[in-house]
C-alpha cells in the first residue's frame, strides 16, 4: 500500500491543535467525582440522532510511479450517515466537550471506471466540536471502515490498475471544516478531507487510492438539541499525570513484494513507557523486536540453503490520543539491527487498542514506510 506522506503531518497539526486547547481529559473513575457532586445540578442527559446526507468531489493524488495513470482523476462520493450526538455525565467527564459518533455508507465512483472502478463502504466516524456545539462551529473529522472495490488488478484480464489487487479493502479519511446551524434541526457541514483506501499490504500490487476532497453535507436531528456547560469537578486539575508501562505482543501478515506471490507472518515484541502530556496527549518511548517473514522467505525462494537473520529490533518514540478506554498512537522507529535489509531505515506506525478488562488492551497497528505498507498487525497489550 501507497500511503501519501502528508498523512502523518495532517494528524500531528490536528492533534497539536486540540492539545493546545486543552480539551480534553485524562482517563479516571468517574464514579468517585459523581459522588463528589452529587449536590450539583446537571443539565438534562439525552444523546441527540442525526441523519446526514453527504456529497464528495475529490482529485486523486498519484502518489508513485506505478498508479501516475490516475494522475487527474475526480473520484466522487454520496453517503448516508447515522450520528448520534453524546449529551451526558460521563462524555463530559472524560473531554469536557460533546462529540459525535455514527456510522456510515458510501458509493464511489472514481471517475477512471475503465482503470479504477467503482466501490461501496461503510464504517465508522467520529466528529469532534471546537466549543460547544452552536450555530456556527469548527469541527475535526475521522472516519474509517472496509470497501468492496470492482476492479481490482489482474495481470492478464486488468492489468492497467495497480492501486488495489483485492476486492476487499480499508478505507481512512481524516479532514476538518466548519459547521452551520441556519435552524434548530437542521445543519450544513463543508469539510476538506484526505482519503485512502488500500488492502494494508495483504497482497500486492498495492499502491492505493489516496485524493484530497470537498464535501458538504446536510444533517438533521430527528429532535430539537440543546448542549449546556455542565458544573462537574475537573479531576485533571487536581490528579497526578498518568504514566504507563506497556508490554506488547503482535501478530500480522504480510503480502511478499511483487510480482513475487504469497504472503508470510509477522511476529513482534515490544517495551513502552508512556507519560501523560495533556488532558488528551501522551509521549511515549520504547524498543521493539520482530521475526520479518518476508526474510525468510525471499531468502528460500532466491538463495535455497543459505540462512538468514530474520530478526530486526528498533526504537521508537510518538504520541498518544487518550481517548477514555481507547488510545489512539503515532509513531517513529528506527532499526539498529536488522541483517535483512529492506526497503528505508526509518517507518511510522499508527496504532488503536481498547481497554477490554482490566490492565489489558487489544486493538491493531499498522506499519508502513514513507509511502509504502509494511504489514498490519493485531496487538495484544498489558499495562501497567
């Protein structure tokens, strides 16, 4: 997979700024400062549904010289969305904001059908308010979910696309744009975004979709809203900055490179620390050690007999999103041992797990280098 290197600085402007205005909140048990203000009275608790109609006009970014025949196209997009706007206690207490969460579906044409095809999604998405929610607001948007793609590469049959080679696919979008409210249950948004879709290195060719996008949508609250400040102790002000101990264990697959077929597993161990920043941000710093199948293999596939070191080690350093249960990651590694060279020295990981009991968390990372996937993993994580 093709990822256009602007993603990384998109994500770290956005993070920069909602950290710079302190908006939101450190985990912590919200039942102790429920009892702590049990005097206090709370506007009502009502979680608000929305339905949204959205269009998409975009121009595709040819990224690498394997997918330069896009170079020029509009892809475009029509979704349906279902939000429900959070209005309660407990979205309060973690981030002192009311955010938006939903799901959507999408159909895309992306304008070079005879190369590129159509594709349906959905997924889910994420909408967070610069101050609370009014008739005129700046807002951040994510969303993410799985494409079903039309017309993916085949060396004999199609062997004009090499964007995608499964008809399967992941789909991210991150973008920001400004909300308006003309009446009580009725909203315009226009939004500038970036968007990807790609199989995340499961089997190539796989050089992606990626384009800049405009887009307006019209959303309607099936009742009339109404967001309030609400009085409730703030325990970041009082409480210690968290730190954490993370240990890890990751396991992945991987496509070989092309035009060789196959893929091969990917296993890794790794150490973290992480020390709260903010009320929404961490920094972390840690070591990693992976088995890299691709090693393996390439080396018994084009030198029969010989053995290799199949093992690289790198330290790391990003940022953390703390997010309640979820933690949202970013960040850099850098190899210092690694017989088995390939592709650049230096990667970037983002990463998403969810707090499921206790001190353990689950979720997926993925890995690419510049421009170019790595493999996705699934990573479980104990933490301390």
């Amino acid at each position: 997979m093709k990822i256009n290197p602007v993603y990384l600085s998109i994500i770290i402007t956005l993070s920069l700024i909602v950290s710079s205005g302190d908006t939101f909140s450190q985990s912590y048990d919200s039942t102790s400062v429920n009892d702590i203000s049990k005097s206090i009275v709370y506007p009502p608790e009502h979680n608000y549904k929305i339905l949204g109609l959205s269009y998409i006009t975009g121009y595709m970014i040819p990224h690498a010289k394997e997918v330069l025949n896009v170079r020029g196209a509009n892809p475009r997009g029509y979704e349906v969305n279902v939000f429900w706007h959070l209005n309660n206690n407990d979205v309060w207490n973690d981030c002192n904001c009311y955010p938006r969460i939903g799901a959507f579906i999408s159909f895309y044409d992306f304008d070079l059908t005879d190369i590129l095809g159509y594709g349906i999604a959905g997924g889910i998405n994420y909408a967070y308010f610069f101050g609370l929610p009014d008739n005129f607001n700046f807002h951040i948007k994510g969303k993410a979910g799985v494409g079903y793609l039309t017309k993916p590469f085949d060396k004999i049959n199609h062997p004009e696309n090499m964007a995608y080679s499964t008809h399967f696919n992941y789909l991210l979008s991150i973008g920001a744009g400004i909300t308006l409210k003309p009446w009580e249950q009725i909203e315009l948004q226009f939004d500038g975004s970036m968007n990807h879709q790609s199989n995340a290195a499961l089997l190539e060719p796989n050089g992606g979709i990626n384009y800049w996008a405009a887009s307006v949508t019209a959303n309607y609250f099936l009742e009339k809203p109404f967001f309030s400040k609400r009085n409730i102790p703030d325990p970041y002000l009082t409480g210690k900055k968290k730190t954490r101990w993370d240990f890890s264990f990751s396991w992945g697959i991987s496509s070989m490179p092309y035009p060789m077929p196959g893929q091969v597993p990917m296993y890794g161990i790794t150490i973290a620390r992480s020390w709260q920043a903010w009320r929404f941000i961490a920094f972390n710093l840690g070591a990693e050690l992976e088995r890299n199948g691709r090693a393996v293999e390439i080396t018994r596939r084009e030198k029969p007999g010989i053995n290799v070191d199949p093992f690289r080690a790198s330290v790391l350093s990003g940022m953390e999103f703390l997010m309640g249960k979820a933690i949202f990651s970013i960040q850099i590694g850098a190899y210092f041992h690694r017989p088995f060279a390939e592709k650049d020295d230096i990667y970037q990981r983002w990463g998403l797990v969810y707090n499921v009991w206790g001190n353990f968390y689950a979720g997926i990372n993925f890995k690419s280098y510049r421009n170019s996937a790595d493999h996705l993993s699934l990573r479980g994580t104990l933490s301390f």
